[in-house]
C-alpha cells in the first residue's frame, strides 16, 4: 500500500486540518498517559515550521454523540500546549467554529457530533464538509482511528488534497515489516481480556510466524478448550470450538503454541487480592486467573528473545495491579533485548510497558492504534489508509 505523505504536498502558508490521535486515558480530569500526545508532536511542529496554520480533530472516548463533560478535550488542549511550548487555542465548537488565523487550534471532542460515526454517509458528510471549510489541505495523522469509516478520518479526505503525517506513515511502516518478508525467528505474544479481539489476528499470522504466546484473560479459553478446569477466570465458551481449530492449525504448521503451565490466582479481582501460583491444570474452583505464572512468564521471554521480529499486543495479566504485573513486565523486559525488531502494539500494551518503568525508546517501536494495528495484521482494509493512496 502506497500513501501519499507529507513531503507530496505544499503546506506553505496553507491553512492545515490535521486529524490526531488524542485518545488518552484521564483519572479525576487529569491524563495518566500522553504518548499520543507526544507521538504527534513531529507532525504539527513540522506544519509550524512550514508557517502553516493548525486546526486539530480528535476524539475522547465513546460520547456517542452526547457532551459529556468527563470526555472533553480541554486537558489535551492544556497538555498540548506544555509540549508545544506554545499556546493551543481550543474551541468548544464543531461547527461554527471562530479559528484564528495562525498557531495552532483544538476542535472539542469531534464525536460529540453523532454523524462522526453514522454508518449513514449523507450524515457524515455534512460533517465533513463543515471540517473542511477550515482548512486548505487535510492531513491524516491519527493512526489510531485509520480503521474507522468516521466523517473526520475518510470522508474529509476526499473533499481535499490530502496526506498521511509522520506517525501514520510511520506506523504503516512497521506494519510492512511484520507483514512482509520479517526477518526470522518471527515472535508474538497476544494477551488481553477477548479472545474474540484476537482470533482473526492469530488466525491470520499463524501462516506467517514460527512463535505465538499467549497470555491475559483470552489465555483461559484456550486452557478450557484443553478440557481444563479454569475456576472463576474469564471464558468465553462459545469460541471454544475455534480455539480448538486454530491450535490444530498451529500444530499442522510446525508453530510453536505457547501456553502457560502455571497462573497466578486470587479469589477476586482486586489489588488487595492474595495471589497465589499454580499449575494451569489446578486452578481451584474458587479463585481467578490475574497474570501468567513466574515459570511461564520465563519461558514467553526465552521464546520471544531469540525471536529477530516480534510483535507484542495485549498485556499478560493485570498489569495496573503490582501481585498481578510480573508476567508484563518480564516480557517486556525480553523485548527490549531483541536484537532485530520488537513492536508494542498500542493500546494497553503502550500504556503497560510506560506504567511498568520502562522509555518508549527501550523497544523497537511502540504503536499508538492497537485495534488498527490489529485490523492490518488480520489483513483487512482500512477505510483511513485506502483513502489516502
């Protein structure tokens, strides 16, 4: 797949509406995490320089069309602007919006307007045309959101000249290199609570890779698919008969299928909770799995450090939890040794690898779109992408 990048359009003078990804987790209105704050800054510093006039789209959660003040883009703003070290005007407004003719502006929470998701493309193009009254050129630079067929992520894009920013181009470069020719070894390790968000990711890479580990709550539907008893963990029963599939795939092809041989449990989900390490086969009926067991966690690092391409999606127990982040942050660790490439796809795993003490710079790379890094290793198209070609 071909984009058009920043380097093929003029954007001297021009004014430029550039759509990020802003999607940060906040606590009590305060952000926890700003890598994707950081992870646009090359692109509107670029801008900047080139004297062009910035008005920035983003979303905030899941308003679904309502104003909720918890999901406003106002601390973004604040934020932004302390990384700038310039001001970022904000706008409360979508439509009608009053931009100043210079610097740099932030659009409020753009799917607090109900068309930015309508499946209905008459509505979202109402939108779109808004947005693009106010710029020149439209520049794609939330990769995070390249997967969705939103007004302000496709549609624009075909109501201006248009081209992907640094990080989207970049993070479509990463993706080329997992998906073609990797060197080898070739490494993944999935965790996270669905195995339903993962089977078409699994599915897809088993013809592709020669190691897949496999932690996080998704783990106990594939040991409850080996016939054993999984106590209070997390299942989804009616995936069970592919799971069973795809680990006869996986045996057919000659990958090795990690599974964990011991668990850390705890009667219940909480950070007080007293863990307790077992056997996979001797999860008591009473309590829950929480993270991958000391000897597992040991043998995903051995496996995925010998590996020359690994990507990681997904943590491998509740890492927020300190008796419960041990199997996250030994894996982590393994991927900061790799010596060819190590990709964090986004999402929880970003924000793991940073909760856990480690720098973006410890790894290859670290993706800012998990679910759209996903999509594209499932093989999919993504609307974001195509309409940038």
């Amino acid at each position: 797949m071909n984009i058009k990048t920043l380097d093929t359009v003029d954007v001297r003078g021009k004014r430029v509406l550039l759509r990020c990804d802003l999607n940060v987790p906040l606590k009590d209105g305060v952000i926890t995490d700003d890598g994707r704050i950081k992870a646009s800054l090359p692109t509107i510093k670029y801008l900047l320089a080139q004297g062009a006039s910035v008005v920035i789209t983003a979303h905030l959660g899941r308003p679904k069309g309502e104003r909720r003040p918890e999901l406003s883009l106002a601390p973004v703003a604040k934020r932004l602007s302390e990384l700038l070290g310039e001001s970022v005007e904000f706008s409360s407004e979508i439509f009608g919006s009053k931009l100043s003719g210079s610097g740099v502006t932030l659009l409020e929470n753009i799917r607090y307007e109900a068309a930015e998701t309508s499946k209905d493309e008459v509505e979202r193009l109402v939108l779109a045309k808004e947005l693009a009254t106010y710029a020149d050129i439209f520049v794609s630079d939330g990769f995070g959101a390249v997967h969705r067929k939103h007004a302000s992520v496709y549609d624009v894009a075909k109501l201006l000249p248009h081209a992907a920013g640094y990080l989207v181009a970049a993070e479509v470069d990463v993706l080329k290199k997992l998906t073609q020719s990797p060197e080898r070894p070739y490494g993944v390790a999935l965790g996270g609570s669905k195995v339903s968000d993962k089977i078409g990711v699994i599915s897809n890479l088993l013809e592709k890779v020669d190691t897949i580990a496999i932690g996080g709550g998704m783990l106990f539907t594939f040991l409850a698919a080996k016939g054993l008893q999984i106590g209070k963990s997390l299942v989804e029963n009616d995936l069970i008969p592919t799971v069973i599939e795809l680990m006869e795939r996986a045996e057919e092809l000659g990958v090795n299928f990690l599974l964990p041989t011991d668990i850390v449990v705890a009667p219940e989900f909480s950070a007080d909770a007293r863990p307790t390490i077992v056997g996979a086969d001797a999860i008591p009926e009473d309590q829950m799995g929480l993270d991958i067991g000391p000897a597992s966690a040991i043998a995903f690092a051995t496996a995925i450090g010998e590996c020359k391409t690994v990507f990681w999606n997904g943590p491998m127990g509740v890492f927020e939890f300190p008796n419960f982040a041990n199997g996250t942050k030994v894996l982590a660790e393994a991927l900061t040794k790799v010596s060819g490439i190590s990709v964090v796809g986004g999402g929880d795993s970003a924000a793991a690898v940073r909760k856990l003490g480690f720098a973006d710079t410890d790894f290859g790379y670290i993706s800012t779109g998990g679910g759209a890094s996903l999509e594209y290793l499932e093989g999919k198209e993504l609307p974001g992408l195509i309409v940038l070609q």
